[in-house]
C-alpha cells in the first residue's frame, strides 16, 4: 500500500545546489584533431610547393627574356622614354650580330629610316619595321639587336652617305685652286654646290631633324655634336692646305671650317628649315656669296699696299 507519507516536521529537503554541470568542452576527439593537423600540414606543404614553383617558373622566364641579341654597349642600349611595347633592347648577353643578306638588311634600314621620320623612334615598332621591310621580327633582332641600335645604325649610315657625297664636292671645287684670285669663286662653287645639296636633298634634311628631335634621348648623338664632325674636319684639312699655297690665311684650320659653316652652309639650313621650306637657286646663291665674302674678310691673306 502506497502511502502519502509527508516529510515529519522540521526535516529538510535534500539540498538544491546552483553549481553548473558539469563544462562542455569544444575539443574534438583525438580523430578529429588528427585530421585537423593534416590538413594544415598539406596546406603549408602546398604553399611553399607553389611558391617554389613560382620561383623556378619566374627564374626561367627571366632566362628566356635575356636571351636577346646584345645591344650597343656605349650607352646605345639604354631606351628611350615612351619605348613601345614589346621592343626591348638586348640585354648584353655578348650574342654575335649576323650581317645575313645584304638585301634584307638595305630593306630594314630603308623601313626605319622612313618610319623613324614619320613616326618617332619612340613610336615605331620593331613589328612594324618588320612588316615595311618584309622580313620576320626575328630578322631585325637578329641583324641589329635592338630597336635603338637599329636607329643608330641608320643614323650612322645617312652620316657615312653624307660624307662622301661631301668630299666629292670638296675635290670638285676646292681641289686645284692656286691663285688667290680664285679662291673666292672657288668658294662660292662649293658653297653653292653644298648649299643645293643640303636643301633639296628630302633624305638628308630629314635624317638632320631626326637627330635634332631625338638626341636628348641618345647621349651618344649628342657627344657627336660636341666636336668637330667628318665634314668639319675634312674641310678644315683642305683650307690648312690652300693656307700652304698662300690662297688663305688660316692660322687655324678647324675653327676656319668652323666659322665657314655658320656664315653658308648654317645659314642655307636655317632659311629652308633643314629642308622643309623651298630655297630658290638665286636666293642660295646669294646666301653663300655674302658668307663667302665675310669669311674672306677674315682669312684672306695680307695682300702689300701698291
């Protein structure tokens, strides 16, 4: 029989305690800390793998990038501001130029030159010149190494095309002259004759604007234009020479030369804008002759009062 039994007066009820049960932890089993750690491990193994990778893949990139022909070395390979994209110099691996067909190479020159005029060496690709001239980039990289040693190039051989065309008129007009009372016809031949040639002559006016435009980019064009050119001094040779015949007097010869190209050849330049601006014959001529008689104030030679 089942009782209603109450508790007998002044027993207490089983105590109520407020401590919490017992902390549940967030460890996970062993299993699961295993599992944990591994991942991790193959996470930071991954990483320093594909860093690794990256380091061999970027390492062999820099190999191949280096293995284009090697440019100028005196101050020719730098590039300047505004290069095109994709036309990188060499990087000065010491690789041999070829010369290859010497119609492929007229046909590069003649391509830059024409494009380096038009459009800036810093605008022109080496693709394009490519594309003009017919060949393979490749070709032109290997012909002449760079972009900017390929415009030296063509500088250098307007320049060479240019001096002989200047010794030609020198011996033409300055070669047999013997009596001072030539001299100053002699000189107005050669001024004009030089004076027409550089201001109707489309290839040489513009290689001229080209090296203006472009020279503060190449320090070598500018160290040509510190001292006295091929032209300068072959004239400087054939006036030393008309001082030993007694026709001029001319205690320095380089300086002579100097000061004849300011008072002609200067000022035929400056009038038609190295080319641009249309120069008549008569208007040359009396260029060259003013100058001609203002050099011969200062070089003719001390003739005795009669």
């Amino acid at each position: 029989m089942v009782t209603n039994a109450r508790p007998s007066a002044g027993a207490r009820p089983p105590a109520v305690t407020d401590a919490p049960p017992p902390a549940v932890t967030d460890a996970p089993p062993p299993a699961v800390t295993d599992v944990r750690r591994s991942a991790v491990t193959d996470a930071r193994s991954s990483a320093v793998t594909d860093v690794r990778r990256s380091a061999v893949t970027d390492a062999r990139r820099s190999a191949v990038t280096d293995v284009r022909p090697s440019a100028v070395s005196d101050a020719r390979s730098a590039p300047p501001p505004g290069a095109a994209a994709g036309d990188r110099p060499a990087s000065g691996t010491g690789k041999r130029l070829r010369q290859g067909s010497p119609k492929k190479r007229a046909a590069i020159a003649r391509a830059a030159f024409e494009l380096f005029v038009a459009q800036g060496v810093a605008g022109t690709s080496v693709d394009a010149v490519a594309a003009e001239a017919g060949v393979s980039k490749r070709t032109v990289y290997d012909y002449y190494g760079s972009k900017e040693r390929l415009f030296l190039s063509v500088i250098e051989d307007a320049e060479e095309a240019y001096a002989e065309q200047f010794a030609e008129i020198l011996d033409r007009t300055l070669g047999e002259v013997d009596d001072v009372d030539d001299i100053e016809a002699a000189l107005v031949r050669f001024g004009c004759e030089l004076g027409t040639t550089v201001a109707r002559s489309v290839g040489r006016a513009a290689a001229i604007r080209l090296v203006i435009t472009e020279a503060p980019h190449f320090p070598v064009l500018l160290d040509r234009w510190r001292g006295p050119g091929v032209e300068q001094r072959a004239l400087a040779e054939r006036l030393g020479a008309l001082a030993e015949r007694g026709v001029l007097a001319v205690p320095d010869p380089v300086e002579a030369a100097a000061h004849f190209g300011a008072l002609v050849t200067s000022s035929v330049n400056h009038r038609s804008l190295f080319g641009v601006v249309p120069v008549g014959d008569a208007e040359i001529e009396r260029i060259v002759v003013s100058g001609v008689r203002a050099f011969l104030r200062a070089y003719a030679p001390h003739r005795p009062a009669s």
